[in-house]
C-alpha cells in the first residue's frame, strides 16, 4: 500500500523483471519450476547457513545443522572461533542433537537437527566451523558459517541520552567556501566550520554524503549516486593542506603561475559549483603531489610514507581493488568505455586474472587513486577531530546514501551481490507525486545474505568512520525497497523486502562499535511497526517541521518525537525562505514535475494553509505575531525573523537532537536539490554566498547559538 492508500497489485511482468535480477531463471514454466526448487531446497544441501545473526539478550544459541540420514550416528566435531581468535571446540553424535525436521531432497533423506552452543559469544563476528570427527571432508557444501552476536539497542551519546538535548548545525560540503577552496567546499573548510560551530555550542556538524564519485567524469556529481558508499569524494580535497603541497616546488610554481590564478579566481567566484573546472584545475596539480610523494617518502622509516602504507593494509583487498576500479575507468573511458559492462570481457569482474595482472602492472597508478583516498581520509578526520577537540559532544554527522549508481566501481566489485537490471526508487509521495527513479542499484537480499552480510556490513562501518552519528537515507530500506523494473515508470515499481532483523542488529552492533548515533530519515512510505522497531533498537527518527501536523495544525513542540532528531527542512526541501515564498512549487509547474493539470495550484493553497497554520503555532509559542505576513515573498528582516522562530520552535521540542541548517540561518531563497530533477534545477551545486569565517561571525548564527544553547542546555556538555 503505499503513502496515499492505495493497494496496486504486482504484475506479473514486474515479478518476472526482479525475480531474474535476483539471479533466477523464469523464462518458461519449467526454469520457474527448477528456480523454485534452487531456492527452497538449497539450505537443505549444505550442513550449515552462512550466517546467524544473533541478540545477546537471547539466552540458548543454537544453529540448525543439515545433513543426510545416513549419517545419524557419525560423530562430528564443532569449533567456534571468535575475533579475537580464541577457540572453543567440541564433539557430538549427530542423533544425540535435538532433531528438528526432514525432507527428502536430491532422491535422499536429509535430516535437520539443533546445534547448541555452550554459551552465547560476546558481541562482534565470529567463525563456526563443523567437520567429521574421522577426520573427513564434509560431502556437502558450507560446513563453515559467520556468527554474528549484535546488542539489543545501539549507542546513544551522552549528548543525547535521556535528560538531554543538544543541536547541530548542517551544511552541504560543496556549498562552503574558504580562503583555500578552487572552486568547491573542501574538508578543510568543514574543519574550520566544525571548529566554530563547537565554539558556539554545536554537539554535532551534519554534512551530506561523502561517496566517492567518479574522479575521471566529474560531470556525475550526485552525493546520492556514487561510485563507491565505501571511500571518499576526492573532490573536497584541499589540494594546498595536502602536505606534499608545501614541500614540491614543481607544485608551488604551477599554483603561482599567471595563467593558474587567474583559472583560480575565476572558478571561486562562480555562484555555482562547476565540477568539471574544478576537477581540471585541481586533477594536475594532485598528479605532482603524488609524485612527489613517491620519490620523497615512500622510502623505508619516512613516516608519511608509513602512514600511508598502514592506511594500504587497513583498507585489504577492498580498498585496492576499488583503486583498480579508478584506474581501469579511467583508462576505458578513453576509449568510449565509461560503464565497466563496456569493457573488454576479461576486466568485467574484479575476480578475473586480467584484473590481477592489470593492479600489478599499473601499481603506480593504482596507488595513485589510494594515495588520493589516504589524502582524503586525514582531512576527513581532522574535521571531525577539530570539532571534538572544540566542544562538539558528536563531532561530524555523516550521511548514508541509500544505493550506488550502475556504472560505478562498488557494482564491479559488488556485482555478484547486486540485483542488476532494475533500479531503486520511491512511490509517489508529495516530494514526488509521480513517483522517483532514483537509478541507484539495490543489493539482492537473498545474495546478501549468502554473503554473510559482508557489504552491508561494510559500508556501515565504512560511513561511521571520523563521525558520531549517521544518518540512513531512506532507513526503510533496512525493511523493504521499492524497485522499478527496466523501461517503467516509477510508479509501475514495487517493494522488495529485506531480512530485517538481522540488519537492525547488525546496524546496532556497528553503532556501537564505532560509538556512533543512528538516525533513520523516516520520512515518506513507512511499513507498519517500522519506527516502532526504530525506538526499540534506539535508532533516532528523522523529524522535519513542514510535515509535523496533528489534527488539522502543527505539532506543539511537547508533541514531537523524544528519540529523534528535529529539522526545520531538508536538502530535498527549500529553505525556510523558499518554503515561505513558494519557489518550490513554481519550479514544480515550470518543470511539470505534477502528475496532473491542477495539481501545483491544489499545492499552492494547501501551503497558504500550512504557512497560516505556521504563524499560528510559533505565535502559540510567542515566537511570531499573530499577524505576522502569511504570503511571500518575504523581505529580509521578515526572513529573518521566521528562521528564528522556526529554530527557537524546534529548540523547545522534546526531540533530544536537533539540527540548523545555514541557508535558513542566513535566510536564503534556495534549495539544494529538487527531486525529479536532474540538469533542469542546479542540484548538489549552490555554493554560500559568504566564506566560513563570516558564516560564523555572522550575528543572526551568533545570536541563534546563544538562544540554543539557552534553550537546550550545555550542548558541548
């Protein structure tokens, strides 16, 4: 059903469309038959699952262990080996287990029984391995299996814990400027953002997300269609805060040149960020850092070059095949080749020879792209360090995309666990009433799983790295997925679903882990239960005023969810000026992004009501007059003074977090990203009309810090 009420059977055609992108084959009746069978006898062909995914607050743990009748009285040996490699053994008769069930399959009988372990492992992932005790080779597959033990709720910073509240302050990275940017925000203007904001009393700093992109086709810009959720967006680099640059005089004199600084002067002063003249200025300059780097210290004992190799063997094979991926496209790309199903067979899947062979004879410049990410990642963390060592309770809020682009290096390498062919969307919501073709591709939930949950598990942990909190994009992916077949409409898709317990307590368990802060972005079509389970595991909702009604007005600020985290709007929003003047719904039309004639000027009234019943809530609250200019567009001061009400509004909400965005502190007309839009609106590219240091000098940030804090308490305490 989805988010107007509507029930919309499934067609047939659609089944078919995901059944075969999950790997099956439903040509004819008789693939239907032999798919059917694959997928419910295949746990009965193998001794053990690849994965358990269990809550420490249960009490016996125990594995279903499959295998033939005939061999009942075998004895076997059991042998759990946890993370930190301690092992723990026994042996059993196979009929002394508890007997569960049987069914015949392949012309034999096979017999399901009860392994119980001895006790419950500690939290974290663990090895069970289960052989013949005379010492054979199983004759089925999977005699090994992950056991993953996950605590029952996830962490929650003291910032935020039960009897406190803080606020954040939220920024689009691109969008900031400083006085070492080349044209698009960097990780060193969000360290001098961080710094400041914890100064003022932020507990945290929301950014968007900082998936890698495509280095060698900067024109896909997305933060919401990367190549890879796993690394970095080398395009917030901060060449000059790179430490090579202060020691290559090759570098210094291109950064000096005449013809450099005025190709300089003119991409920083673009309102807009013009990715491809950034990535032209800044590309040429990183290749001689690098090779500078090379010559100067990757020579044995040069600590950088140390660094960087440690970076190498936390990163694995992972990390160097995503590297591979960079090179490979940059090279194919050349020729036309930029989606990797282009490619010459042989460099299609990244377990092939031609692949190994190729990483070993372009080393230089694959490690070129990981000198790049190691780069990135110090910066990553400076920021985050230097709002902590400020005050920031949280310090960075990073933001996880709900899925990857096709042609991107984490479907190369994740293609065996991908359901390739059709794409990720939503259903027609009144952020898009025709509904959204994201074009992201989803993971396959039944390969996930025979994947033991690897990629889930480590884009999680991927994300939570030099941040306190995480925000899901579209948590309702941890549940179900709304997938469009190809060569449909949005609106044609339907929702697939997902193993949804194991993913909350794996979630849960890298939360913890990582002591990071979950927030779900809740928002649209949510199956019933689902923020329910979101409380009980301690995931934060996602709570935006402009959809906070009850009864016919908006929510009283003792109304709002306590286990969430409140916002005025989102990036997917206009600001608080452009909600008020309407500039959203005359793009919409301008656009025809309505579904059907009429629909903006129905939408155009239900605001004028919503803004009538804003006036009304925040003069509730003594925060506006009751007369209070209801039409836009607004003046300045007028700007000003609803962006202040809104956040005071939000201040006193029970919700323990919440957040500022800085286009609504300096009361600006402009949205960040209008979805169904892609050239037609400047999506993911409006920069700041003013640098960092004057955002934090400005005395409407000042002054609201100071409201905050009063209203919040000691955010940084």
């Amino acid at each position: 059903m989805g988010l107007f009420g509507n029930w919309r059977p499934v067609s047939p055609e659609t089944k078919q469309a995901f059944l075969t992108a999950m790997g099956f084959k439903v040509a004819d009746d008789a693939q239907l038959s032999a798919s059917l069978d694959e997928l419910e006898n295949r746990p009965w062909r193998r001794w053990l699952e690849p994965v358990v995914v269990f809550d420490e607050t249960w009490g016996e743990a125990w594995v279903p262990l499959t295998v033939p009748a005939s061999r009942d009285k075998d004895v076997m040996e059991w042998a759990l080996e946890d993370e930190l490699g301690t092992v723990h053994a026994g042996r059993f008769q196979v009929d002394s287990l508890p007997w569960i069930e049987e069914r015949r399959v392949d012309g034999r009988l096979v017999k399901r029984w009860r392994l119980v372990l001895p006790a419950l492992p500690p939290l974290g992932y663990h090895h069970l391995r289960v052989k013949s005790g005379d010492g054979a080779s199983a004759d089925m597959q999977g005699a090994d299996m992950q056991v993953i033990v996950a605590p029952a709720r996830a962490h929650v910073p003291a910032a935020v814990a039960e009897g406190s509240r803080a606020w954040g302050l939220a920024t689009q990275v691109y969008a900031l400027r400083n006085d070492s940017d080349w044209g698009c925000g960097t990780y060193k203007a969000l360290e001098q953002l961080a710094a400041g904001a914890a100064r003022l009393g932020a507990a945290t700093i929301g950014i968007n997300p900082l998936h890698a992109l495509f280095p060698a086709s900067p024109e896909k810009f997305s933060p919401y269609a990367p190549s890879s959720r796993r690394f970095l967006n080398i395009a917030y680099l901060d060449v000059e805060s790179v430490p090579e640059f202060k020691e290559c005089l090759e570098a210094k004199r291109m950064f000096a040149s005449p013809g450099f600084q005025a190709n300089l002067a003119r991409v920083r002063s673009y309102p807009l960020v013009e990715y491809v003249d950034v990535a032209q200025l800044g590309r040429p300059v990183l290749e001689v850092l690098y090779k500078w780097f090379r010559s100067e210290h990757l020579e044995p004992g040069d600590e950088r070059g140390q660094a960087f190799r440690d970076f190498q063997r936390q990163g694995g094979r992972a990390a160097e095949l995503f590297c591979t991926f960079e090179a490979l496209h940059e090279r194919f790309l050349r020729d036309g080749q930029g989606y990797w199903r282009q490619w010459p067979e042989e460099y299609r899947h990244p377990a092939s020879p031609a692949v190994a062979r190729f990483t070993q004879d372009s080393r230089e410049r694959v490690e070129f792209f990981w000198w790049l990410q190691f780069a990135a990642d110090q910066q990553l963390a400076a920021a985050h360090d230097a709002g902590k060592a400020n005050g920031a309770a949280i310090g960075l809020y990073r933001d996880l995309g709900v899925g990857i682009a096709g042609d991107g290096a984490e479907a190369w390498l994740q293609q065996d666990n991908l359901a390739l062919g059709v794409s990720v969307g939503a259903p027609p919501d009144p952020l898009a009433l025709k509904g959204q073709d994201w074009g992201l591709i989803p993971l396959n939930p039944l390969a996930l799983r025979e994947a033991a949950y690897e990629p889930f598990i480590g884009v999680m942990r991927a994300n939570m790295r030099h941040a306190g909190a995480l925000r899901l994009d579209h948590a309702m992916a941890l549940q179900r997925l709304y997938w469009v077949p190809p060569g449909s409409t949005a609106d044609q898709g339907a929702y697939v679903r997902y193993p949804v317990d194991d993913l909350f307590r794996i979630v849960a368990l890298e939360s913890v882990r990582n002591r990071c802060l979950i927030i779900g972005e809740d928002l649209g079509t949510v199956p019933e239960g689902f923020r329910e389970r979101m409380d009980r595991t301690s995931l934060f909702a996602y709570r935006v005023m402009v959809f906070e009604q009850k009864d016919g007005r908006f929510k009283t600020p003792d109304e709002f969810d306590e286990n969430a985290l409140s916002i005025f709007a989102t990036h997917d929003l206009p600001s608080a000026r452009g909600y008020w003047n309407g500039t959203d719904i005359d793009k919409r039309i301008k656009l025809d992004l309505y579904p059907r004639e009429g629909m903006g000027e129905e939408e155009r009234a239900a605001r004028q009501s919503d803004r009538e019943k804003l006036v009304q809530a925040f003069a509730g609250q003594g925060l506006l007059p009751a007369d209070f200019p209801s039409h836009g567009p607004l003046s300045d001061a007028d700007a000003e003074r609803l962006a202040w009400a809104a956040h005071l509004f939000l201040a006193r909400s029970r919700s323990r977090l919440m957040m500022v965005q800085i286009e609504d502190v300096l009361a600006l007309d402009s949205q960040m990203n209008l979805p169904g839009t892609t050239d037609q609106h400047p999506n993911w590219r409006r920069r700041f009309p003013m640098d960092v240091d004057a955002v934090l000098a400005d005395s409407r940030l000042v002054g609201l810090a100071g409201n905050l804090k009063e209203c919040r308490g000691n955010s940084n305490g």
